[in-house]
C-alpha cells in the first residue's frame, strides 16, 4: 500500500521520504504498512530499497513476524453488540422511566449531571496538564474520579431506585452531556458507553440486585468486587477498541495495571461507599 511518500515503484510495498543530513551514521524510522488479514506467521525478508538521484541500493533484511492476540477486534465487535443491544432496549429504558416517574427521572438526571461536573470535566479540563506531570500514569490520578466518585453516585443511585435501567440511563445522560458540551460524539466515545452499559446493567442483573429485598453488608462487599472486576473488564476492552482505532500500543502490564487500581481497586471502593 501507499506509505508516507506516496505509491512506491515496488507496487506492494510502503516508501518513506528519508531526510540525510551529511553525518557516517544516522538512524532514521521506516513505517510498515501490514494487513494484518493478509499476512502470515513465521520467517520472512524485509527488502528494503534505497534510491536517490544516484541509483538504487537493496538489502535483504530477515524478520519474524508473529501473530499477536486479536482482542481489539474482538473488542470492537463486542462493543458494536453491545450497542445493538442498546438501541433495541430503549422500548424497556422508556418503562424504566415511567415506573421511577417523575422523581425518579429528575433523580438520575441530577445524579448523571453530578458524575459529568466532577468526574468529566475536571478530566477533560485537566486531564493534558496530569499527561505533562505523570505522563502515562496519568490515569491512575484520574482514576480516582472515574472509579471511585462515579460509581460512587452510581451505586447511590441504584439504592434508591433498584429498576432496570437505572444505570445505563445514568450513563446515557452523562455520555449526553459529554457530547453536547464537549464534542464527545465519536463513535469510539459511542461503544466505550455502550460496554460500561451492557456489562454493568448485565452484573446487576445476573447477581440478583434488582430482585433482593434488603441489601445486606455481605451481600454489598459481593457486589462491590463484582463490579470491581466488571470495571477491570470494561478498562480492557476500551482499552483494546482505542488500539484498534488508534493504532497504539500498550504494554501487557500497563494494562494489567489500569485494570487492577483503576478497575479493581477503585470502582469497588466507590461503590462500597456509595
């Protein structure tokens, strides 16, 4: 495919544009353009050719390409089922509404426009001056507002209306607000909200939440390591879907990380408080 330069003489290939400056040694980076549907595992040569105004120069490099796990696209495809679920659901989010009635309704709103003043804008606001100061760890500064103060309202919430929907209104509303003030209407921003509902409304419905009569200590420290684990779930897809879309990188620990203090660890603390 086309590279950096344009459609390489080669055909199937990638060129770059290399600026020289004069030196015996320089290193420079040479983008690989690869199809990751098209290629096979195993040994292989990377031809490299160089050419300027003075002719041409090949060399054979040997590469081993190895296939690595596929769950960004297992991830983007979950989240776009996700999603489906959703828009097939708003028939039973419309019943959620009317059973909480007014109050009700003006509850979640208030509670989903709490979570977006104090957890969504002092991230979006301040979140590129912590990148300066923490740089990839960041997140786990700002994990304190998107785990333990967002689940904290989000538990405090479900408390006073235990019904279906209560939670992925809470995040719809929140993912509105987003939207509305800062442009958060992508379609990653989409399925990153469609998985936060489908797996937190499907752990509350499979642990029986919306069913118990009274919610007792044991029964509380259960659910809030559930969720816990739910949250470190959702970190890893998001985090794979922006990956996926984004062509980065992260490093199997760094994930691990997130998904323990951001996932774990906070998200389980903020819901025993809420």
């Amino acid at each position: 495919g086309a590279g950096w330069g344009g459609k390489a003489p080669g055909g199937n290939a990638s060129t770059a544009v290399v600026s020289l400056d004069g030196k015996a040694a320089q290193s420079f980076v040479i983008p690989l353009y690869v199809d990751p549907f098209s290629v096979s595992e195993g040994d292989c040569n990377l031809r490299i050719t160089l050419w300027d105004q003075e002719g041409t120069r090949t060399i054979d490099v040997p590469v081993k390409i190895i296939m690595t796990r596929n769950l960004g696209l297992f991830s983007v495809g979950f989240a776009s089922v996700c999603l489906i679920l959703i828009c097939l659901s708003f028939r039973k989010l419309k019943r959620c509404i009317l059973k909480v009635g007014a109050r009700g309704a003006v509850t979640i709103s208030l509670f989903a426009a709490l979570a977006f003043g104090s957890v969504v804008v002092p991230v979006t606001i301040f979140g590129n001056l912590l990148q300066v100061v923490l740089g990839p760890f960041s997140g786990l500064l700002s994990g304190l507002l998107s785990g333990v103060l967002q689940y904290l309202l989000l538990m405090a919430l479900l408390t006073m209306f235990r019904r279906p929907g209560t939670a992925a209104l809470f995040f719809l509303i929140k993912w509105l607000l987003s939207g509305v003030l800062f442009g958060q209407f992508t379609p990653i921003g989409m399925l990153a909200y469609a998985v936060y509902i489908a797996v937190i409304e499907a752990v509350l419905w499979g642990s029986g939440f919306y069913r118990r009569r009274e919610l007792s200590v044991g029964y509380m420290i259960f659910l809030s390591l559930l969720i816990g684990c739910a949250e470190a779930l959702i970190t890893l897809l998001n985090m794979e879907q922006i990956m996926f879309f984004y062509r980065l990188y992260y490093a199997d620990w760094f994930i691990a990380l997130y998904m323990i203090v951001d996932g774990v660890l906070y998200s389980s603390a903020g819901c025993w408080l809420g």
